[in-house]
C-alpha cells in the first residue's frame, strides 16, 4: 500500500476532525430545538379574568402544563377593547415564552373603530385558531315572532319602534346584529348596556325584547324557556344547538358571525416554536377531558392550521372594515 504524502496526512487529519464535530455539534442545536419550554410560558388574555376567553385560556393552560411538565400560566392585560393586551405582546421578546389568546373582536374588529398603537397586521403572527362560541339570536318569550321570518315582519312594519340590547359599541355582538340588520335592511333602535350580562338581563326582564349573544351567555336561558333563540349564527348548525337553526337557512347567508378565540404570536418567534406550541395546543384542545370541561362552557374546540391563519385573518378584518364604515359605526 503506498504511504500517504504529509498533504494528504493533513487533508485527512482535518475531515476526520470535522466528522468528528458534526454530530457534537447536530445534538446541540437538536437539544437548543427541543429545550423549549424550559421556563414558565406566559398565555397573555386582554380581556378580564372570569370571562369565557379566560375561561378557556386556563383549561388549555392547565392541560398544556399537564401534557409538557412545564408551567404555562394566564397573564389577564384588559382595557381599551383588548386592544392593551395585545400591545404588550406585540413589545414582547419573540422567543416563545409569550403567547397571546386573542378574540375576533380585538384582532378583526378593533381595528376598524380606533386607533392602535402597535400594527395589526405585522406585529403578531398567527398560531391558528383553538376555539369558537356561536352567537345566537334571542328574544323576550313573550315577544310574538317565532321564527326569524316573523321578526323581519314585524320589524318591517310601519312604526314597530323595536328596540334591541347592545351590550357594547364594537363588540362581537353588536356588530353581530349590525350585520344582521344591514343583510335584513332593517333600522332598529339599540339600547346601550355595560356589557353582555346586563344585555341579557334586560331582555330577561323584558325591557327590550331581542339581543344578539354568545352561547356561553345565555344557553341556560335558551333550555329553561326564559329566552327563544330564533337563529344561530354559525355557517351551520352548532353542535351545541342543533335544533337551532342557522341564519342562512332562514334566508340571510351573509349573517355569519364566531366569536372565534385564537392563539398569536409576537412576530419573531421560530418556526420550529411555533409548530410546537400549535401541535401542543391541538392536542390539548382535542383531549377528550378538555372537550368536556369546554362543552360545559357552551365553547367548541376549533383548531385551525397556522398555514389556514393568513386567509382567515384578511377575510375577516375585510368583512368588518366594509361593515362598520357601511354602517358608520363609532366608538363613542
């Protein structure tokens, strides 16, 4: 065998140093991968604790630190539509250790009614979404419409002077029934109250005799017979409700209203954090335990892909932007 020249000693010398790095060096950044949790994560809600968005973002919490072993806490940032809550994401390290459980009203409708101080579209990224409540139509039991066609009757004709409970200007809700109204062309007086469950118990007391609200808020009211749902607003029918029957059953398609919760991100976060947290997070909305404790809520699992967020992000926003400035709506 011909002896190698001191070149080739050297050449050789330095591959096998390198194959010898090479898989020192592989496990590292595997390790660097797979450390993530390796702190508490913090699971920011804009909104206060007790509602049904908290609600929901402790379940996913409790079952995501059963699941990994690590701590995932919910951080409640309230004030000015959602809008605060989020802006302390958006000013967030993007290493993954800050999450964001966000609602449609702050990430789709917000926008379109006031200021904000951090950029909508470029300051969060979009895990997808984990659940949704349907919004449902309701009336006083007294109230004569029985069905959705009745309603638009009675509202049609010539001094009806019918009013409706508006339990916040620029809630899912209210725009809700805007929108309802806008596709019936109907105009009906709102009265204003300090949020959902005042809303409801206006209705209860017949004060107003209809309200546009979350399942959550009244599907108690909806089986004992205190309110009657005239329709839901879901693209079909919820498996919560199934003997209610759907806007666009009843005519008006374009009545489409979730009140979806999702899962963002600041922008910055590394891909490989982000598949993570949402197999994570799919897993944990899908466990069989969550969908019990959810069910209970009046909330549906609904996990969505982060490749599906970008479509239904612009779709949205779109939606309410065109509503709110056909209808002039404002904060005021």
């Amino acid at each position: 065998m011909a002896k190698e020249t001191p070149q080739e000693d050297a050449l050789i010398s330095r591959r096998h140093l390198a194959l010898l790095a090479a898989p020192a060096l592989l496990p590292a950044t595997a390790r660097a991968q797979d450390a993530w949790p390796s702190r508490p994560v913090t699971l920011v809600v804009p909104w206060a604790a007790g509602g049904s968005t908290d609600a929901v973002a402790r379940i996913l919490a409790q079952k995501l630190s059963t699941d990994t072993g690590r701590s995932f806490v919910v951080d409640n940032r309230t004030g000015a539509n959602g809008t605060i809550g989020f802006n302390s994401v958006a000013r967030a390290r993007p290493d993954g250790y800050t999450m964001l459980v966000s609602t449609v009203s702050t990430y789709a409708m917000a926008p379109h009614l006031m200021p904000l101080p951090y950029d909508n579209e470029k300051d969060f990224i979009g895990i997808g979404l984990i659940a949704s409540m349907p919004i449902i139509m309701v009336v006083h039991p007294s109230f004569p419409a029985r069905t959705l066609a009745e309603y638009v009757e009675i509202a049609r004709r010539p001094n009806s002077n019918l009013t409706y409970a508006n339990s916040g200007t620029g809630s899912s809700t209210h725009l809700a029934t805007e929108l309802f109204l806008q596709e019936a062309r109907l105009t009906i007086q709102d009265v204003g109250y300090r949020g959902g469950a005042p809303a409801v118990q206006a209705v209860l007391a017949n004060e107003t005799p209809m309200v546009f609200q979350a399942a959550s808020g009244i599907l108690p009211h909806i089986r004992s017979g205190s309110l009657r749902a005239l329709a839901v607003a879901t693209k079909e029918r919820s498996p919560l409700t199934p003997e209610i029957p759907t806007f666009a059953e009843q005519g008006f398609p374009g009545v489409e209203v979730v009140e979806h919760i999702a899962l963002q991100a600041p922008t910055g976060v590394p891909a490989d954090i982000l598949a993570r947290m949402h197999a994570l997070t799919k897993a944990a909305m899908e466990a069989p335990d969550t969908r019990e404790r959810l069910s209970a809520l009046a909330v549906v699992p609904t996990v969505g892909s982060t490749a599906e967020w970008p479509a239904y992000f612009a779709a949205e926003n779109a939606k309410w932007r065109n509503m709110i400035q056909a209808r002039n709506i404002k904060l005021q």
